[in-house]
C-alpha cells in the first residue's frame, strides 16, 4: 500500500488498488469516531450511448437510467433492502448520481468491517423484479414531479439546455417524466452490467480504522465479486463553443423575483499550457475578485438595489470552459448588461491573490475535522481530474499575478448564453 | 474535552477545551423574551449587525478581513425555544497552532465583538446603504418562499392549528412588517435590545482558555445584570377533533401536511426513540415504509417534533388522488404506535440510530457547542451521558410517549389545474 503524504497538512493517506482493479483511497483521522465509505460508479447520467466488449453496434438507453438503477440497487436479493440491513447497524446509507458519477454511501460511527462488506455486497450484487421496477417507478415520478416543483432546479436544467447542443449535461439527471416511464428493465441490466466493474469504480473510506486491516477487507470482499473485466466505450460527444440560445427567458411558477444566469462558453484549448486543477484556481481568483463578495461592481449593484444576490460558478467540461454568472434582480436585463460590460473589464489587484489563497489553505485545513469533507475532496479530484491531490499547497504557491492578468488577457467572450427565470404567464 | 464556566456579572462564558479539530467556533447569544411585534425588527438588527460596524462599514471590508485571518466566518441567526429569542453571532475560525501570526487568536476573537458593539449608526439612523441591501435580502427571502410548495404546505397548515402562538410567526416578518422598519427603528431597538438581552458566550477549540477568556473581556463591553426568566415549553390544547382543509395551489405536485399537538414530554429518551422509529432518516422509519416503500406514495416523507413548541407535523409530496390513501396510513401509524404494533427489531433499530447519531455529534464542533448551550438553557445531558439512557428505554416508554402524540390538522394543498392526477 502506497502512503501519500498530504503536503504542509501534516496528513496521510494510504492508495491501494484491490486484485480486481479497483484504486481505494484510505484517511485516517485518529481523533474522531466517525467514519465515511463512498463506492462510487463512473456511470453518471450523460453515458446514454455506449458498447461494452466487442459490441459493433452502440447501446442506447433512456435518460434517466443511472439514477433509476442507483434506486434499484438498494433492493436486495433475499427480499430485505440494503436501507434495513445499515439500519441494524446503526448506519446512514445514502446514494446520489451525478452526470458523471454514481456514489454509494454510508456514514457511521461502529462496526466499519460490516458496513463495509454492506456496501460492497450491495453495490455489487444485482436484484430486480418486475414488481421492484414499478414500486421504484413511482418513487422516482413522486422525486422528478417534487423537482419540476424547484425553480432553482428547472433553471439550471434550462440553462443547461441553452448551453449545451450536444453534451447531455442539457438532460435531466433523473431524466422526465416521460424518459422514466419509458424505462424498461433490460435498460435497466444492460447498464449494470456495463458499468459496474472493478476497474470503472473507486472507493473512499475515510475515519478512525487501521488502514491495513480496512484495506485487507475490501480486496477480500471484491474478490468475492466473480466478474470479468469489459472494456467500455462511450460514444464521444463533440461539444464546439458555440451556444444554442443567445437569451431565452423560461418560466417558473410563483417567481416574484427574476433570476439571471449569463454563461460564457469558452475553448478550452485557449488554455493549454494549464492544468485544469490549475484553471479553476485562476477562475476562481478572477470571478470571486470581480463578481463575489469582496468585488466593488458586486457592492455598487446592491447599493443601487439592482440585485438581491450575485454569484458566480465555473465548469470544465471536456474541451469547453463554461465560466456562469447568477443572480437574482428586479430589473435582470439591465444587470445583465452591466455584467457583459464588466467581463470586457476584468481585474484582479496583485496583493488579493495572497489573501485569498490563505483562506482557501485555512479551508483545506480545517476541512480535515470532517470525514465526510475529505471523503468528497477526494472523490471529486478523481472526477474531475482522474488523480489524487496530495500537493494542493504548491499548487497555490505557484498561483501567480503573471497568469492571472495572462488568462484574462484570454478569455474569450464570443459565446454567451443568458437565460432569463420569470414568473409562468397565467 | 473540558468544560467550564466562567462567570462574570453581565455575561457568562462557556468553554469546551478539546484538540479534537483544526478548527474553533465562538458563539455570542443574546437572549430575549418572544415578541410578537418585535419580530421583524429584531431578525433585522441581527442581521445588521453581522453585515456592517463603524469599524467594517461595508459587508465587503468584513469579508475582506475575514480572509487574512485564514478564511474565518462570520455570521448570525435568529431562533427561537419557547418564548424565548436567541439572537446567535458566530465565528467559525482555524486554531491558532495553524497560523503565522502572533496576534491571530486576539484578531479573531475581538471581531465580533467589534461589530456587535459599534453598530453602523449615524446621527440616530441605521447605515442607509446597509440598511437598503439587507432589508432587499429579506424582502426577497419572504417573496422566495411563496415558490416552495412545502413550506407554504407546512406554514399554512401550522397557522390552522396554532393561530396565535409563536410557532406561527416566520422568522423574518412578512413584507408589510418589512416595509414598517425604519433606520431611526433599527437604532432604537438597538438601544434596548443590547440593554435587555441576556449576554452568553460559547467557545470550543484547542485553545488557551484563560487566554480566550481575558480577550473576551477585554472586547466585551457589556455593563448591566439580566434577568433570566423564561417561558421555554409552550403547551397547546388537545381537542378530539381534526380538522381537514383542501386548498388549491399552483404546483405539480399535491402536498400533504398533518399537524398535531403534542403533550407534556416528560421522558425526553423515549421521545426521541419515539421520533426516530416512526420518522426517522433512512428509509426504515414507519412512515417511510408505509408511504414509501410499501405502497410508492412519496420520494419523501418527513416527521418534525418540536417538544418545546409542543407540536409535531407530517410532510410528504404525493400524486393528488394518493390524497385519502396517504392520510390514512398517516394516521394508521400513529394507531399503531399507540397500540404497541412495533416490533423489537424496529425498537432497536430507532435505539441503534440515536445511539449512532448521538456519536456522530461528538464528532462535530457545531453539535458540541449547541449540546452545551442545550444543556445550560433545556437541562439536556451532555452528548458523552446519553447512551445508556437512549439503550434503556423501554418499548412500554415509547408505547406511553405515543399517546402524547394528537392529530390535530389534516392540510392539503392541491396541485394545479393543469398538472396533477395522471
């Protein structure tokens, strides 16, 4: 097993990978009781399209077939749930699919060899009735009907939709209505056994355990998992900067107050000679000096009670830069365009980048009293950039004024998409 | 973990001493008795006060100062226990083993207490611009609320059952209370409030206490003695009736809430096995399995019991034509429960779970520091006591603690014309 030292932090992780070729991911937290397990799934919502082995024709499955098979998951062969079994234990067991991922969890705080073989077992194991199918159905209808409900989340879905012409980042996670009532059980098979395999899969544990014995346990319980290695193969999707809608103003029920959200779709080739672990620190920098809480044009716009509220977001997505500015106004069309003229200006002034990187090293660091902090840490590293950071802090050494004035000299501001929420018309 | 006391006439301190964490938390309360008229103009100063001082004029020369002490927050809310008000300003910051700097440990401390004490005032008035962006805030946070079908569900329900009692009112005000609030007010009520509150302080950490103790003192200017008197468990009629309302709304799901009373709790252990078994998180808790998992009725169904405002509810979002079928499996829970139809399995199960979030708790900086402050205000046991009071309820305490429980209001609120039943 590999130690992994997690510079300037005074931390330590352990990396191993099982015999079925599975990476595992240990932190050891000495001080606390708890402890937080993560089996996570490279099989998000947008893998729609795929061939398994030597398949010479693509499947494709609804949308909506990731999260409907995370629900299913919890149904186990010998009648019970995987929810009751955690329960005995004392444990909370959740799940969550993302576009990108599938996460199985359960935090806790005793028996962490039980709750482990739990999840495994599973996660692993596959169990599905017809009966099971439509009992599961009608849960996900109830879940989708409560989101369409969410004006935050049907605006995010919307923008999506406006940004993005081929990626299916512009689809519902948990899919439709409709897209759930068409999915049928072979769907629902075929991408189990596509997908769940040892080495499209990662685990995270981290809590009070001895990391050798942890480990030892997980290789054991995998090996139990009688499974043959598939090659995977998505079908690429190429996504060019431009955006489907220039504006489109969509409709929510009972906004009284419109919300905005001005997206820059941006080529990610403008940036080569960065990491993308690197971009987002120098986005970050850029936006939260010029739109979050310590920007003057963010203080003027709420002094003249132009916003309520203003943030901002940014998103790598294969080979485009999406960099979102969101807010909520009374008077968004006028906001909006301060913001274009702003992003034609941006600034960051040289001594805000020490400062603002001692507070995100202050995070890190106090992140680590969290095991469910450090879990997420490193699971969204091994999304988002398929490898562990162990070096965050030169990473933030080498953040410099030079490229920060660099990177802005090369945003790229063709591509903009602005949607508009407003309240539904009668 | 350490814990002490440190009196001092017109505040106490509280510490918990622990190397548990990289980080440390101070929490200043100010407690006061529950007004009805007061309401906005109080969640407002609270707000004010954590937003702008005479030393950090604007939100951003706060957050600005907030970054060179390693990322450190500031923030306050506003709840309530019973009749009683706590107006909570906390400052969330790294332990000073982790800094450069010799003075950090007196920078972060003293900040709030700089802000609390040196309120934004000019010539009688609340700083207009601060005063314009925060009562925008809130305004839209009232507005925001009529999108979320749950929480017009629950409030309107809660107003039916409970018209008068402080568990009605929202926390912020509504817009024309809003719209009642003047500068010169915020000044004013400063006045008193500061004047009248009772004055606490919380802090955990690895830190040098006495240290801790002597900056606060330095920093915390406060010069009158309080009386400490209220009213924290407010008790509601029982009736036999339940009353049924069926509202229209405009969402695509229908939302259900029951309401009910419940009685004077005097075993606070088998209240929570109690909450715990029938609604607790996971999907094993009764309601879920009979709403969820037998019958697909829900994603989600959730069970909050207040034991101080001496009320529960029962939320849950179903297909509209669910409507009768979910109520009475509702209702058919708690039938059960009063009955005694729980199995040893499901007893444990609730009894495991509160053991295990019990633990968790002691895991967490917030929780710790919130037991403590429970423990002062409610008598509540320190997290580390629990266990073997949680173990030895009995199924005959939860049996009797279910009786407590009473329907009081069944509310549903439909969904739109166009959506809903298909």
């Amino acid at each position: 097993m590999e130690i992994i030292n997690f510079n300037k932090a005074d931390e330590e992780f352990f990396y191993d990978v099982c015999d079925n070729g599975m990476p595992v991911y240990l932190w050891v937290n000495n001080k606390g009781n708890n402890f937080y397990a993560t089996l996570n799934v490279k099989f998000g919502s947008v893998d729609t399209e795929f061939k398994v082995g030597n398949e010479k024709k693509w499947t494709v499955i609804p949308n909506g077939v990731a999260h409907f098979l995370e629900h299913i998951k919890f149904n186990m062969e010998d009648g019970t749930n995987a929810f009751d079994k955690f329960a005995k234990l004392g444990s909370n067991p959740n799940a969550f699919t993302t576009f990108d991922f599938t996460c199985y969890e359960v935090f806790g705080n005793s028996d962490l060899e039980e709750n482990l073989k739990l999840l495994i077992d599973y996660v692993t194991g596959f169990y599905l009735t017809d009966e099971l199918l439509e009992k599961e159905r009608g849960i996900i209808l109830e879940e989708v009907k409560m989101g369409e409900d969410n004006n935050n989340s049907k605006f995010y879905f919307e923008s999506n939709k406006a940004i993005f012409k081929n990626n299916k980042r512009k689809y519902e996670i948990a899919g439709t209505v409709n897209d759930v009532k068409k999915i049928k059980k072979d769907d629902i098979i075929k991408a189990f056994n596509t997908f769940y395999q040892p080495n499209n899969m990662f685990m995270v544990v981290t809590g009070n355990f001895n990391p050798y014995q942890v480990m030892a346990l997980i290789n054991e319980e995998m090996n139990k998992w009688n499974i043959k290695e598939k090659k995977i193969v998505r079908k690429s999707v190429k996504e060019d900067c431009k955006v489907v809608l220039e504006e489109k103003e969509v409709y929510g029920k009972c906004v009284e107050i419109p919300k905005f959200n001005v997206s820059y779709k941006i080529d990610r080739n403008l940036f080569k000679e960065y990491k993308n672990e690197e971009l987002n620190i120098y986005f970050s920098i850029i936006l939260g000096c010029n739109f979050g809480a310590t920007s003057l044009f963010k203080e003027e716009l709420l002094e003249r009670e132009l916003i309520i509220g203003l943030n901002y977001n940014i998103n790598i997505v294969n080979d485009v830069i999406l960099l979102s500015i969101k807010g909520s106004s009374k008077y968004p069309k006028e906001v909006v365009k301060l913001i274009k003229d702003k992003m034609q200006d941006l600034s960051v002034e040289e001594s805000r980048i020490k400062a603002i990187l001692k507070m995100l090293w202050g995070n890190i660091i106090w992140g680590f009293d969290d095991v469910e902090y450090v879990n997420s840490m490193v699971q969204s590293q091994i999304v988002s950039y398929n490898k562990f950071l162990n070096d965050i802090y030169s990473l933030y050494k080498n953040i410099n004024y030079k490229d920060v004035n660099a990177i802005i000299d090369k945003i790229d501001l063709t591509n903009c998409s602005v949607i508009y929420l407003m309240n539904e018309k009668k | 973990m350490e814990y002490k006391k440190y009196e001092r006439e017109p505040y106490n301190i509280y510490t918990i001493k622990t190397d548990k964490f990289n980080s440390c938390r101070m929490e200043i309360i100010l407690r006061h008795k529950f007004d009805k008229k007061n309401v906005a103009v109080d969640n407002f100063l609270t707000d004010f006060l954590a937003f702008t001082s005479l030393n950090y004029p604007k939100r951003r020369d706060v957050v600005l100062k907030l970054e060179e002490l390693y990322g450190a927050s500031f923030y306050s809310n506003r709840e309530r226990i019973g009749e009683m008000i706590l107006n909570n300003f906390m400052v969330d910051f790294l332990a000073p083993n982790f800094c450069d700097e010799e003075n950090y440990l007196e920078e972060v401390i003293k900040l709030p207490f700089l802000m609390l004490l040196n309120p934004n005032f000019k010539d009688q008035e609340a700083d207009i611009n601060s005063f314009k962006i925060i009562m925008n805030r809130l305004k839209a946070e009232v507005l925001y609320k009529a999108e979320d079908p749950v929480y017009q569900c629950v409030k309107e329900a809660i107003k039916k059952s409970f018209h008068d009692k402080p568990v009605v009112e929202s926390r912020i005000g509504s817009i024309e209370d809003l719209n009642d609030i003047t500068p010169h007010m915020v000044y004013e009520y400063y006045q008193k409030f500061i004047k009248e509150c009772v004055c606490d302080v919380y802090i955990i950490g690895n830190l040098d206490m006495d240290k801790v103790v002597n900056i606060i003192d330095k920093y915390l200017t406060l010069d009158t003695i309080k009386d400490d008197n209220f009213n924290l468990f407010i008790t509601n009629e029982i009736t036999n009736k339940i009353n049924t309302y069926e509202v229209n709304g405009e969402f695509t799901q229908a939302n259900l809430a029951v309401v009910g009373v419940i009685d004077n709790i005097d075993d606070v252990y088998a209240f929570r096995v109690f909450n715990s078994l029938v609604g607790g998180v996971g999907l094993s808790s009764k309601l879920d399995q009979a709403l969820r998992e037998k019958n697909s009725l829900c994603y989600s169904v959730s069970l909050r019991s207040t034991r101080t405002d001496g009320m529960f509810f029962v939320h849950c979002g179903i297909e509209q034509s669910n409507y009768k079928k979910a109520v009475s499996l509702i209702k058919n829970v708690f039938k059960e429960m009063k009955n005694g139809n729980f199995t040893d399995e499901e007893l444990d199960n609730a009894k495991s779970s509160l053991l295990s979030s019990n633990k968790m708790g002691e895991d967490s900086i917030v929780q710790l520091l919130n037991n403590y402050l429970m423990h002062q205000l409610l008598n509540e046991d320190l997290l580390r006591d629990r266990y073997s009071k949680i173990r030895n309820v009995t199924r005959d305490d939860v049996k009797n603690i279910s009786k407590k429980f009473h329907l009081k209001t069944i509310y549903l609120l439909k969904s739109g014309d166009n959506n809903g039943d298909n």
